[in-house]
C-alpha cells in the first residue's frame, strides 16, 4: 500500500522533451520521473505535476507530488532518484505533506520567466534557454502593454485553444532588463495553454513598434483564441516558482529539505 506522500521540487532542461505529461512512445518529464521511481522502488506510481509544461520548455521550481511506501530518509531518497534521472532532470529539495495534497490542484500562484536575448549576435551560452531578437527592443512600451495584463480578466485571445473558462488573475506582469537580457516575469493564479508564450510574442511586436500599446489592450478587450499569434518559440520559458497556501503545516508542507 502507498501510505506515503511526497510533494518535490524538481528542476529540468526541456529541449530533449515532448512535455511535461506523459505520452505513448514520446519522452517526457513525468514519464521520466515515473520510471525513475519505479526503478528505485519497484513501485508503479502516478505523478501529478503542479504544471504541464509544454515540449521545449524548462522549469526551475516545478512541483510533483506522488504516493509511495518507500521508507527511505528524504533526502536519501531524492539523491538515489536523482541517480536514474537524465542529468538534464534533477530533484533539489521536498517535503513529506498531507494525503490529500495535489500539486496541481493545490497551487495558487505560478510564476513563469520568459528570456529574450536582445542581440545582434549569438550566444552559444544563451541558445537553450533565451530567444534570440536581434532587433533592438522598445521596454519601456513593453513595460507599459505589461500593464494592461494585471488583474482578473479574459485571456482568450492569449491561447491557441478554445476553453470552456479562459478567466484567469495575473498578479505580476513586468520585463526586466539586464544588458543583453530581456526576461518577462508572470505570476498568476493559473495559466491557459501557450498563454505565457502567446503574451511573449504580442509583446516582442510592441518591442519592435509593429503593434502599439492600445493595440495590445484591445487584444484583452476582444477576447478571440488566437488573436495574439504567433507564439514565442519554447525554449525561452521557464515555470520558476509555484506557490501553495501553508509549505509547513495543515494542508501544506512539512519542511524537510535535505
């Protein structure tokens, strides 16, 4: 009997992955998890990921959570699931949490980067992680369509797909500068599919004046899926941070880093 829950933080490389959410004959992240667990354990066990991460792209604080019966020290047991995972997937710390916690179900803020390499030239360094736009940036226009995205609104136009509820509060939404790098901050309670990516390259048209402020805006006053297309490409976004009401008690975590 599984008796144990576990909720971990785990960090990866997505550029050699179809996805977060396991699919038939395509490598995934939780697939890569779920057999690394069962290798360690002999236990086949269902991940749930506090995001779905699409192909190609990368996490630094993503969440899972999963039922086990090992009886292994926590830390002990991160470092021998880190042994079977890929190097481009790597466990960093986690918690012993309640039953019925769910990592998905439990969030209530994401927080996702997007990295923009503002450069004439390549960076070797930069390549998997940050999208290249040689084409000086306007920020501070950026900046300022990044404002029309705060509070609870309709984000329909910023997703490929039509959901039944596409309502959703962004909490943050800013680009900060730093020399060649352009990074693209969002925190909301939760995301549609390619909303980050689809905000990201709207904005990318404001930085280079194809688009104006107030028509970024009237992008959220008329939501129609698919109107902020084309998407920035994959390797630029990163799920940074997931947050959960109480990480020490009651429904929340039990601190136990390693």
């Amino acid at each position: 009997m599984l008796s144990r829950k576990l909720a971990l933080v785990v960090e990866y490389d997505g550029a050699g992955f179809c996805g977060f959410q396991r699919q038939r004959n395509a490598p995934t992240i939780q697939g890569a998890i779920e057999e690394a667990i069962e290798t360690l354990t002999g236990e086949r066990t269902a991940v749930t990921g506090a995001g779905r991460t699409d192909a190609g792209v990368h996490a630094k604080g993503q969440v899972v959570s999963f039922k086990t019966s090992s009886e292994l020290p926590l830390p002990r047991l991160i470092r021998a699931l880190n042994h079977f995972l890929a190097p481009d997937i790597a466990f960093r710390f986690g918690y012993e949490v309640d039953s019925g916690f769910n990592a998905r179900r439990d969030a209530l803020r994401r927080e996702y980067w997007y990295s923009i390499l503002n450069s004439q030239m390549p960076s070797p360094l930069h390549r998997r992680q940050a999208y290249l736009v040689p084409q000086q940036l306007d920020i501070v226009a950026m900046n300022a369509a990044c404002a029309c995205l705060v509070g609870r609104q309709d984000f329909a136009s910023f997703t490929t797909t039509m959901e039944r509820n596409t309502m959703r509060e962004v909490y943050c939404a800013d680009i900060v500068h730093c020399g060649e790098l352009i990074v693209f901050r969002m925190v909301a309670n939760a995301f549609l599919r390619k909303q980050v990516r689809c905000t990201v390259g709207a904005l990318i048209r404001v930085g280079l004046r194809k688009l104006p402020v107030d028509g970024f805006q009237k992008m959220l006053q008329s939501p129609q899926p698919g109107l902020a297309w084309p998407a920035a490409p994959a390797h630029g976004l990163c799920l940074v941070q997931v947050e959960y009401a109480d990480w020490k008690s009651g429904r929340g975590l039990i601190d136990e880093d390693p």
